[in-house]
C-alpha cells in the first residue's frame, strides 16, 4: 500500500499541472450536466452492458435503436465499437450496481441511477481533450500556463464543445483520440521517439473503429509524419511503415466485425441502406459546403465562431508553424469535403454541425497559438471579445435548455424542417436556443408553465428542459431535498477553486524561475 501511495504521489508531482487542468475542467463540466444522455451513445452503452452480463457482441431479439439482423440471424449495432469499449467501465459498475441494489430497490430507481452515472462519461471524456489540448499548446507550441489555460478555456466554453460534453455521440470520443494523436504527432516531431508514433496511431486506431470517417485523420496523420522532419527517405518510410503496422489489430478487427454483421468484410452497417438517409455520399456538395460554413441554423461560425480568427490568422499561423498548418489544412479540407457529400450533412438530429465536433480542437489551434498577439492587436482583441461573447451565450443557452427537446418542439410546432431550422434565420436552430435560454430564465421568475410535448418526453424531462437542465434542478424536482443537492454540489466548487490556485501558483512559480533565468543570462 505504501509503494501504491508513493507512486501515486509521485505521477501527481510530475503530471500536477495536467491534473488540475483535468479536475478545473471536469468540475465545471460535471457541475453543468444534465443528469441524462438522449443520444446514440445509449445504444453503444446497451452493448456494453451485453458483454459485461453475457460476454456477447450480438443480441437473440432486436433491441430498439441502432440495431440489425445479421446473416447469422443474431443482432448488432449497426454502429462500430469504439465507443463501447470506452464505457465497459461504466457498464461493469452500472452492473455492479444492480446486482447490489436490486434486493433493495425497485428496477425503476436502479435504471435511473445507471442512467445517472453514464450521463457523466461525455464530460470525461471532453475534460481528457481540454487537457491533451492544453498540453499541445504549452508542450508543442510554447506557449505559458495561462495563455494555454485561457485558450483551452475559449475553447471550452465559447463553442459547441461545452454542449458535447454532455453527450455520448461517438464522435466526442473521437475528438479526444483526435487530439491525443495530434499531441503525439507533435511529440514525435520534437523528440524524433518511435513511441509517440506508437501512441498516435494506436489513438487513431481506436478512432477508426468508432468511425470509419477516421480514416482522414491517419491519412493526414502520415502526411505530417513524412513532412515533419528532416529525414532520409528510408527513415520516413520506416516511419509510415511502424504506424501501418500498428494499425494492423485495429483494421484486423474492422474487417472481422464488417464480415460478422454484413457479411462483406470491407463494408459497415453505416454504408448500407439502412443509413443511407444520413450516410449516404450522394448529397449535393456545394449545398453541404454551404450550410456547414454559411447556414444560420448549422454553420461552424455559429457555433465555434472564435474559428472566424483562426481563419484571419492562419497566414501568421503558416509561417510560424508551416507543417502544421498543412496538416491542419489537409485534415480540415478533407473532413468538410467528406461531410458535405454526406446526404444529411449536418448530422441529422445533433446540436449544429455536430460531425465538426471532431476537428474543432484542431482547427482551433491557430486562434489558441496566436492569443497572445491578438490580445496585443485592438481590432483582433475586440473582435475575439465579442465572438466569444456570442459563443459563450449560445453556449449557455444551450446548457440551460436542452437541444433535443428544443428540436422535438420545433417540430410539433412545424418549424423542424430544414428551410426554417436550418436556413432560416428567425427560426434557426441557434435563434431558437436563444429564444429558450431567456424563456427558460423568465419561466422560473414567473414561475409560468411548463412546455410540455406531446408523447415524448417525461414530466421531469419537460420540467428540466423548461427551466434548467443541471442535474441539481432535476434531483430537486423529482424530490431529493435542497439540502442534500447543495451537499453534493459544494465539492465540485471546491474542486474548481482548488484545481484554478493550483494552477495560478504553478503559473507564477514557472514566470519566477524564467525571470531568475532572465537575469542570469543577461
């Protein structure tokens, strides 16, 4: 137990700035969930419950959701396994869980609290990013403590990844595999050590079998590798060759799970007709392109818009840091290209375009690198003010209220279609969460009803989306004392105020050391 304590206290003094990040981060992100997931990811977590009770991919009846028959006549989710993987820890203690409860309580308390616990994995998940990303900044760009804190932070809070962070969509997961294979892309890049090559490709191979649209990434991933460095071209191909290799489990285990639920090894259950309302690469490109970088109701500037500078600035970007702007370059084209084709380019239910959350932290990157100079540019810095002023208020409307409910509502009232939701500007999606954040506001000051949703959502679910979606509103509502949510509650401000002192104190230990070093070479 000892030697336990001491290695434990012993990573914390080598990673403690990375661990306050995480715990700054995944307090606010756990303080501002909403205690409930209605996204695709539950399907993923039915999965992984199957295997943590019956150690089986496939089901004997067809469960509700994302699931098909295959040729073996057993079910399975037409979507890939990476997300499953990630929350078996989750499923075996929601299983745990049950199995200790359930002589004490009813089923419908225990599935509730499952639900509970599963609602936080999205925001472990994004706090992961925060940090990789705020890693990426101090360790591969040079950037100080601050500047990378206040950065993650405008990363976190002014766009749609705050949203995301309570949300099991597969491609938030991506995100973080995304940036932990960037950081190690840069890592090799500096240290020239094969493990970095090692790590990214085994982060993108777990990517690829959560998304098949993954595949951009490696691709890009390679390009950087062989551009990098000065190097033979024996070295680079050895390069590509260990992370080709490295990526052989993954593609093994790709092409065995095509073959077991299509029967074609080379083809997921997302490139059949099943999916092809969404999926299908028949759209029209230049109206995707459009509504992905001009549409009120799903443009990327609407709900990341400090990605405006990024663009501004990424001439200053290229020619501080030329390899990875052509990566980020390559990798952005690419992911715009492939979704615009896409037949529902927006991701069909989701908040904005939710297939640009994967990216957002990489085309983020020369806003993040370059905070320092536009602070020191009056036009950039009032620009940066005011668009992150939008993008934290869209965000936090969208915390308030609840985008699903809001979509459902749209549509009952005939204002879900893709000419007022998406195209149109008094009725766009954004407008919209607008419009529900303040109504929400004034709901509880006037104490006015509730909206309420025909054959859709639970009384406590239209409360919570009408009022405040947190978890502490909805605990309240279904009955759990004020006293005990406060108790629960006042440890994750703790945890902020205490990760943030940390923080500064590094900070300024790290500027006194600098300022000693100053003096001494002059």
């Amino acid at each position: 137990m000892k030697m336990i304590i001491q290695a434990l206290i012993s990573f914390y003094q080598q990673y403690k700035l990375q661990i306050n990040v995480f715990i700054f981060f995944w307090s606010i992100f756990a303080f501002t969930n909403s205690g409930v997931d209605s996204s695709e990811g539950l399907f993923h977590y039915e999965v992984a419950v199957q295997i943590v009770k019956h150690g089986q991919l496939g089901f004997a009846t067809q469960p509700e959701g994302v699931f098909q028959v295959a040729p073996n006549g057993r079910f399975y989710a037409g979507h890939e396994i990476g997300n499953t993987l990630f929350m078996l820890p989750t499923a075996f203690m929601n299983v745990m869980l049950e199995n200790i409860a359930s002589q004490f309580v009813s089923s419908e308390t225990i599935e509730k609290a499952k639900q509970f616990i599963l609602s936080f994995q999205a925001g472990i998940y994004s706090s992961l990013t925060a940090t990789i990303f705020f890693t990426i900044l101090r360790v591969g760009f040079q950037q100080t403590i601050i500047s990378s804190f206040i950065a993650t932070s405008f990363l976190a809070f002014t766009t749609f990844f705050w949203t995301y962070s309570r949300n099991l969509f597969d491609g938030v997961l991506c995100t973080t595999l995304l940036t932990i294979s960037c950081l190690c892309l840069i890592r090799h890049r500096q240290t020239q050590e094969s493990k970095f090559i090692i790590a990214c490709f085994i982060a993108l191979g777990f990517a690829l079998i959560t998304r098949v649209s993954m595949v951009l990434p490696i691709f890009a991933a390679c390009i950087y590798l062989f551009i990098s460095h000065q190097a033979s071209i024996t070295q680079k191909l050895r390069n590509l060759i260990l992370a080709g290799v490295t990526l052989i489990p993954f593609a093994i285990w790709q092409s065995w799970y095509n073959f077991l639920r299509t029967g074609i090894f080379y083809k997921s259950p997302v490139q059949t007709s099943v999916y092809a309302g969404n999926n299908a690469l028949d759209g029209n490109i230049f109206v995707g392109l459009s509504g992905l970088l001009f549409s009120p109701g799903k443009s990327i500037f609407i709900y990341a818009p400090l990605i405006l500078i990024s663009i501004l600035i990424f001439r200053r970007f290229a020619r501080q840091y030329p390899k990875e702007a052509i990566y980020i370059s390559i990798l952005t084209v690419l992911w715009l290209l492939l979704h615009a084709r896409l037949r529902s380019w927006y991701g069909a239910a989701g908040w904005g375009p939710r297939h640009l959350i994967t990216i957002l932290p990489i085309i983020f990157l020369p806003f993040a690198v370059n905070l320092e100079y536009i602070w020191s540019k009056i036009s950039l810095k009032i620009t940066a003010i005011i668009l992150a002023g939008f993008g934290f208020i869209l965000g936090l409307s969208s915390i308030i209220s609840n985008w699903h409910f809001r979509m459902m509502y749209a549509i009952e009232r005939n204002l879900g279609d893709d000419q007022n939701f998406i195209w149109g500007w008094t009725h766009s999606q954004a407008i919209d969460m607008l419009q529900a954040g303040v109504g929400n506001i004034i709901r509880i000051i006037t104490k006015s009803p509730i909206i309420v949703i025909q054959n859709t959502y639970s009384e406590a679910n239209e409360y919570a989306s009408s009022t405040l979606n947190l978890w502490a509103n909805s605990l309240i509502y279904a009955g759990i004392p004020w006293f005990v949510v406060v108790v629960l509650i006042i440890p994750l401000f703790v945890l902020i105020f205490v990760s943030w002192r940390n923080i500064l104190q590094i900070s300024q230990q790290e500027s006194f050391l600098q300022a000693r070093l100053n003096a001494l070479l002059r």
